[in-house]
C-alpha cells in the first residue's frame, strides 16, 4: 500500500530492483515484466538478501542507494544477463564493505 512503500505498487523504486531505497528491511522478489524466466532472476536477487540478512553483506551509503534505486516495472531489462552481472557486481562489493567492518 502507499503507507508502506511510500508510493503506488507501479511507482515503486527499489535498490538493485530488490530492497526499498529507505526500509532496508523491505524486499520484493520477483516482481518484473514478463521479458525472460522469473527463476533465474528471483535467485540472483535472493543471492543479494540472502547474506544482507546473515551479516556478510553490507550496503553502501544511502546517497549511493538512492542513486541506484530505480522503478521496478519500468526498466526494460530485456537482457536477464546485464542484470544478473549488475546483482554480481553490487553483491561483491558489499562483501567487500561487510569485510572491512
């Protein structure tokens, strides 16, 4: 509702297409314009939650969330490899930074 998520479901930006940019405590898994095989792409952003929630991920700062947060449903992703990469990426440098605290 717009009382959690700040906005209407369609609107929704999230960090990485994963985590709410200010409720670090909100994921949604899943969700995307039917473009390629759901499966693939809800385990990559599950390999992301995954070691946040078990403490060997740490995220960035909150201007670089805000940053790359973008809206869920209106980003064409027609290339599931380019996102699989982008999760890749973001989740090692959060082990990185998970590391060095």
């Amino acid at each position: 509702s717009d009382d959690i998520l700040g906005c209407s479901p369609p609107e929704i930006e999230l960090f990485h297409g994963v985590m709410h940019p200010r409720r670090h405590d909100l994921f949604v898994i899943g969700v995307m314009k039917a473009i390629c095989s759901i499966w693939p792409r809800s385990e990559q952003q599950m390999a992301l939650v995954a070691p946040l929630l078990a403490g060997e991920y740490a995220l960035p700062s909150q201007a670089t969330i805000e940053r790359e947060s973008y809206p869920i449903l209106d980003v064409p992703f027609s290339n599931c490899q380019f996102y699989t990469a982008d999760l890749q990426r973001e989740l090692a440098k959060g082990r990185r930074r998970a590391r060095r605290r």
